[in-house]
C-alpha cells in the first residue's frame, strides 16, 4: 500500500461536504448531537406552536412559551458542546483527584452491574 493512500479507504462524508475517517468516536458524537439538537429544535418548535393557537389558555400557553425558550437553549447548548473540550476536562479532574474518581468510576460500576443482573 503506497504511503499517499493509507487510510482513504476508510473515509465518507460529512453531512456538510467535509470528508472524515469512519468509525471515528468524535465523529458519531457530532452526527449523535446534531440529530438530538435537532429534535429539541423540534419539539420547541411545536410546544411554540401550540402555545401561539387560538384555543390555547393563556396561563398554559405562558408556561408552554417558557418551555419552549428552555428546549431552544437547550438545543443550541447541544450545539455548541464540544466532546474535545469535555473530554480534557474529565482528564484533568482525574489526575487532580485520582481516588475522587475511582470511587466514583467503582460506584458506577456497582450502579450499572446492579441495575444490569436486575433485567
């Protein structure tokens, strides 16, 4: 395999045009977070929608209007995450507070193998 082709044949496309290697863990994230920013959009977008109509009571249609501007923000905090960012912060905690966090990785395993041996 000659050195200008190694790992092109591994490679698809982004949504916005852009190529990216398959399998990669940030990139499933990135079409992961689009599509949940997405459906938050949306279901701002209908809750708005239902608080605008004419039979809607207008102390729920305050409260459906609240609810929408909080899943609104809440998509564009999706948005905007970054899981490059998260990740060095999670790193740093860890080496600052190494037993910190194996008691908190040993008691995440214990939820989870309980939660799992349940099913």
């Amino acid at each position: 395999m000659k050195a200008e082709s190694f790992g092109t044949e591994n490679r698809a496309e982004n949504p916005d045009g852009q190529e990216r290697p398959q399998g990669s863990a940030s990139v499933g994230i990135s079409d992961i977070k689009n599509i949940v920013a997405e459906k938050l959009h949306d279901v701002a977008d209908t809750i708005a929608k239902k608080a605008v109509s004419r039979d809607a009571n207008p102390e729920v249609a305050h409260y459906a209007r609240q609810a929408s501007a909080m899943l609104e923000q809440s998509a564009q905090y999706v948005r905007d995450w970054e899981y490059a960012d998260t990740e060095a912060s999670v790193r740093d905690y860890i080496r600052k507070n190494p037993g910190t966090s194996l008691i908190i990785a040993g008691l995440t395993g214990l939820v989870i193998g309980t939660l799992l041996r349940r099913r």
